[in-house]
C-alpha cells in the first residue's frame, strides 16, 4: 500500500527541533555528496559555501521557504542563482528583492520542455554559478537527457503527494478524487523518470472531509515549506547517503 504509514523524514537534534535518530551508514553506502551512482560527486573547497540554483515557472513560494531559513542560519548554503521560463514570474521577483542574482530563461517554442538552446544556456548559466545543487521549487519543464548528465545526482524536486502515489500534474485532485485520507509531500532525487527519483524526505497532511481541491493543495504547501527546508539543509550539511533507492539520514559524528 501507498499510504496508511505516516512518512515523517528525522535527522539529527538540529535548529527545527526534530527528535534525534541516528542512523548507521551500511557498507556499500554512499556519503551524499556521492549520490545515485558514479561520477556525480560534487567536489567543491572546504571553504566554500554550498551554493544552490533554483529553477521556478510560478510564484516562488517554496524558494522563500528556503531563502528564508538561510537568513536564519538554519541552511548553512546561499542561493547562487535564481532561474524561471516566465519572465514575468513571482519567483524572479522574490528572488530580486532579496538581492539574489535573478534571470528569465526565454524557453522556445515548446509547452513541456525547453528547446535544446534554452537548456543549454541552462546548464552554463548553473555551472558558471558554480551550484553544487539545483533545487526544482514548481518548475512547469521536463528536463532531458543532457542536463540530467550535467548535474546527476545533483537535481532535487518537491512534490505534492506521497510518491510513488500520485506522479504527475494536480497531485492534490488525484489524491482527492481517489478518496485517500492522507497525503503529503515528497522530496526526491530528480532521475529520468516522471517523479521517480529516490525519496529523501516525506510529510503527510490529513485529508479532511469537507476538503476541496484547494483547501487541500493549500495545507499541502503549508507542509512542502517545512519539509523542503529540512531535506537541503540536510543536503548542505552532508548527513545524506545514498544506498540504491534508500536515502538515510544521518546523524553527525559526536564530538
């Protein structure tokens, strides 16, 4: 069954209070920032800052979420820059008044993806940032084969359901419709597949009875701005490691 067990992702005792689990790390395993397979290591300076890209199409609101606890000092990472297929996006602005380097991908003739220039400049416009993660915060394009490539392993998405239930577009009305009494949100590893990504972090929302579409798809967000923090903020740290499919938190070494 998809549901019926509540998906809560713990690390260890940090800045949200979270209760502490530690986990060991199992032979075979992979310390993130080696993450789903080969080559996709990211190898930056000790000193450096984790830097972050996001990707947007809509208002942004999963960006502040995590902007905001940067500003806390709850995500030890700063956010690079800031890109959107809309040029007249909330994300953009969001990211401009916070002083955050901001553009307007123009992303061709295509509905569903971007035309292979566009994605192109993408990529440059990401590595010359020199990101050591893309957050996808409501970005509306597939991404193909050859950005894939460029940041594998290094792509993480946000969504609207308890995958594997629910892939795809209006997750909170497919959730609705087929009459489950629990939802949520997921963090996963972006892959070639349509939200099939290994699984970093989930948190459920009740469906209540007297739900509509939108009330749903609201608590929803309300949870996505907790959860999303809480999986990068592990990420910058490096308590993420990758075994096949199973992500474990990790609990830092004691001091």
């Amino acid at each position: 069954m998809c549901l019926g067990t509540k998906y809560v992702c713990v690390t260890a005792e940090n800045e949200y209070g979270e209760v502490p689990m530690h986990l060991a790390t199992p032979a075979g395993a992979v310390r993130f920032p080696l993450v789903l397979g080969g080559g996709c290591a990211i190898q930056r300076p000790v000193s450096k800052l984790f830097r972050l890209g996001v990707l947007g199409s809509g208002q942004g609101s999963n960006f502040v979420a995590i902007a905001e606890a940067i500003a806390a000092g709850k995500i030890p990472a700063e956010v690079a820059l800031v890109l959107s297929d809309v040029e007249s996006s909330g994300i953009l602005t969001q990211a401009r008044q916070r002083g955050i380097p901001a553009s307007y991908l123009p992303p061709g003739k295509f509905r569903t993806k971007l035309e292979e220039d566009a994605e192109r400049s993408l990529v440059a416009q990401l590595q010359a940032a020199e990101v050591d993660l893309v957050l996808l915060a409501g970005f509306m394009r597939v991404l193909k084969g050859d950005f894939l490539k460029a940041f594998e392993g290094r792509i993480v998405n946000i969504h609207p359901s308890l995958l594997p239930c629910f892939p795809g577009l209006h997750a909170w009305k497919q959730a609705l419709d087929y009459g489950v009494k629990v939802t949520g949100c997921t963090v996963h590893f972006v892959d070639a597949g349509i939200d099939s990504g290994a699984i970093i972090g989930q948190q459920t929302v009740p469906v209540l009875d007297r739900d509509t579409p939108e009330s749903l798809h609201l608590r929803i967000h309300q949870a996505e701005h907790e959860l999303y923090p809480r999986c990068v903020a592990a990420l910058a740290r490096g308590e993420i490691s990758v075994q096949g499919r199973l992500v474990l938190w990790n609990a830092p070494a004691p001091k």
